[in-house]
C-alpha cells in the first residue's frame, strides 16, 4: 500500500480576517473533497489570517495513481485565483 502526503503552505493576500480565511479554505476543502478521495486539514497557521497550511492525505496500491492524485490537487490550488502556493512538500511511503 502506497500513502501519499502532501503538505501544501499558501498564502491568501486578499484575506483581511480569520472569517474571510476560513470561508475561502472551506471553499477549495469542499470542492477538493468532492473531487478527489483524499482526507485533508488545515495542519499549521491556523491563527495567521493571510497564510495556511493544507495537509492531503491518501492512499492506494499503486505509486502512479497517488501521485497523480496529489499533482492534480496542486493544480487545482496552484491556479486558483483567491490564493498563491508557496511552497509543495510530498511524500510517498
């Protein structure tokens, strides 16, 4: 069994409050859930409004389909609008 993690650190410039940060995370939380068989959570920076951090998890026998999975995920986020990607940690184990 293959378990892909991926911890993604992004910064939200148009986010003025908790409240803005936490609707506009919720938002790409639920659409990426939706989407995608992966669990996923807000791992750090939970009390800084502009910044976050999004852990995604998941898993399956093979290396290609996880890793696919993950790369997908960053796409997603990578050209959404509303935040930037600063920086992509992956793991495979």
């Amino acid at each position: 069994m293959i378990i892909g993690l991926m911890r993604v650190d992004l910064l939200l410039p148009g986010c003025y409050s908790l409240k803005e940060k936490r609707s506009i995370i919720k938002k790409h939380l639920f659409r990426i859930r939706k989407n995608y068989n992966v669990a996923v959570s807000e791992s750090e920076h939970n009390d800084i409004w502009n910044r976050a951090e999004l852990s995604f998890l998941t898993m399956n026998c093979l290396k290609d389909p996880v890793e696919n999975t993950l790369r997908k995920i960053l796409h997603e986020l990578d050209t959404a609008c509303d935040m930037q990607v600063l920086s992509e940690r992956t793991e495979l184990i």
